[in-house]
C-alpha cells in the first residue's frame, strides 16, 4: 500500500486512462515482407492503445495474457494485474513477486499450461531473469517459474530452471519462453554479448520440466538435454544484430521484439519459423512506434506489444 500512496495522483490518472483504450484512427497501415505473419496480406496495423501502470516509473518488461488476465512486470520482479478482454484494460493491482529483486529483469513473461494446484486460476508463469549477476547457490542464467495469485495480489516461487553452459559457448543473456500447443519451452542466447560484432545467436528447445512438489524445485538443464540446439546465423545470412527485448513461442513461430527505439536501434519485430529454420519475416515498426519493445503476446487473433514508456499496442496483421 505504501507504493499506491506514494504515487496516489499518477495513479488515479492511470486508472481513468487504461479504462478507456484509445482507438488509433489515424494510424496508417504498413506494409512488410517476407510471408504473412498470420493473415493472407502483407500489412499490418496498429488499431488500438492503453496506457499501463509502473510504480516508481519503473520500466516495464515481460508481458503475457491468459483468458482475460493480463501479467506486465516490471524491472526487479513486480507484477500489474488486468483484466483484459482486447477492448478494455482494467487496472486491478501490483505486488512484488516472490522472485523480486535487484537483478531480477523480469525480461520475458510466458504462461504454460500447468497449474500448481487444480483450482488455480492461473497456469504457472515462467519469468526470464536475464541477469548475468549469480544467485547464492551460483546460479545466473535461469528462469523463474511463479505461481501468480491475481485474485490476492501475490506469488509463490515454486520452481527455478537453470541453464549450465559453458561460458565460451553462451556468454551473453538468455531468454525463455513456453510453446503452449506442444509443450517445449526454447531458450534465444547470445554467444557473446548484443553489441559484439562476432556475437551469434542459440536455440535451444527442451522438455518443459514438470512441477509436482519441493522436489522438483531446482532443475538443471545442459546441452545434452536440448532436443534442437543451433545458430541462426546458420540458416539466416542476413543482417542481424537485434537489441533483443521480449520473446514468445505460437503455433510453431518465434516472434522477437527488438531495438530501443532509436535510429541506432530501431524497433523491429523478427519472426522466425521454428519448423524451417528460416526467418518468415522482419517487420520495421519504427517510423509508426518509435518506442522501446518489451515482450509481446497473441490474444484472440491479435498480437498484443508492450513498450517503454508503458504503452500496450494492439497488432492486426492482414
């Protein structure tokens, strides 16, 4: 309660404004290349935008929406709970999560299917670190899995999921996320680091651990465990050196917000087909949302992005 206090005037503002999305009339369709990213055209257009809520005007990050609850979090691991229906986006509360720390990114949100206990009302979460600071138990590169409670605002860290790699193999950071329809998850890493010229990028696919107590609380995962694992650079021999931000896994594709933003950086979304290892598309989406990308979801047929500062974008690709 402490944070609503202190922020009591930004935040009944915010409130008024995520009640009513803000439809983009003006917005111009853009074109792209490559294959449709879901339709049967090559365009694409944002038609809808809410505002979204940060303590402390803290940056947001991983995002990711099941049935009509929306999780974003924030730098260091607090959550802001929605209710989302794809026109309204309510505003219903934040708390720390279990894993909520000063190295904790929270860079990528990704819900499986799994639930902790039946009668949840949500599957567990899996939260992308994205830190190169060890844990105590010398653990960097991993992911933490929650159980979210958005009914009483809190969390339950019931799993961690490592990643034990040598570091001349994988020395840059590690995303994660879940492929809900066939039950993986993938991991997306820097060989070195985002800005090295010789930096490569590794996927990885894997079993998703099972959750079924205190034993399963810690699991580690090396390359022997990894059903595919290979560069993209392998298959993909133009450009590509992304500011990778969020990511997430549906129906077979990798989609890979990217950039800060800015010429140097720009915004571009990257979608790569994981049963051809071929790069579908790069969409340029930084003359009409010259914005930082965060993470990214598919809701109801339409793809949801999340950018700093705390606007949540609505995508119809056509």
């Amino acid at each position: 309660m402490k944070t609503y206090l202190n922020n009591l005037p930004l935040l009944i503002l915010q409130l008024l404004l995520v009640g009513s999305p803000a439809f983009l009339a003006a917005q111009k369709t853009c074109t792209y290349n490559g294959q449709a990213a879901s339709m049967k055209d090559h365009q694409w257009s944002c038609i809808a935008e809410w505002p979204l809520y940060a303590s402390n005007r803290l940056m947001l990050q991983g995002m990711d929406i099941w049935e009509n609850t929306l999780v974003s979090l924030e730098h260091r691991g607090r959550a802001n709970i929605y209710d989302f229906n794809g026109r309204d986006c309510v505003f219903k509360g934040s708390f720390p999560l279990a894993s909520h720390d000063d190295n904790n990114h929270a860079n990528v949100a990704s819900f499986g299917t799994q639930k902790a206990h039946p009668a949840d009302p949500l599957p567990l979460l899996y939260i992308t670190r994205a830190s190169g600071a060890k844990m105590y138990d010398g653990w960097a590169r991993l992911v933490f899995v929650e159980r979210i409670d958005p009914i009483h605002m809190k969390s339950e860290l019931v799993q961690r999921i490592c990643l034990d790699v040598p570091k001349e193999f994988m020395a840059g950071a590690t995303q994660w996320a879940i492929d809900k329809e066939q039950q993986f998850i993938y991991t997306f890493s820097n060989s070195i680091y985002n800005k090295a010229p010789n930096n490569r990028h590794i996927i990885q696919k894997f079993r998703i651990p099972p959750y079924r107590g205190a034993q399963d609380s810690l699991v580690v995962l090396t390359s022997k465990d990894a059903l595919e694992e290979y560069y993209v650079e392998d298959y993909y021999n133009q450009p590509f050196k992304p500011i990778v931000q969020g990511m997430k896994v549906y129906d077979g594709i990798l989609y890979l917000p990217t950039g800060g933003g800015s010429e140097e950086s720009p915004s571009v979304l990257y979608i790569w087909d994981l049963g051809t290892r071929s790069m579908r598309n790069a969409v340029d989406m930084q003359r009409e949302l010259p914005y930082e990308f965060e993470d990214c979801a598919w809701y109801n047929g339409y793809f949801y992005i999340q950018v700093g500062p705390h606007k949540l974008f609505k995508i119809y690709f056509h």
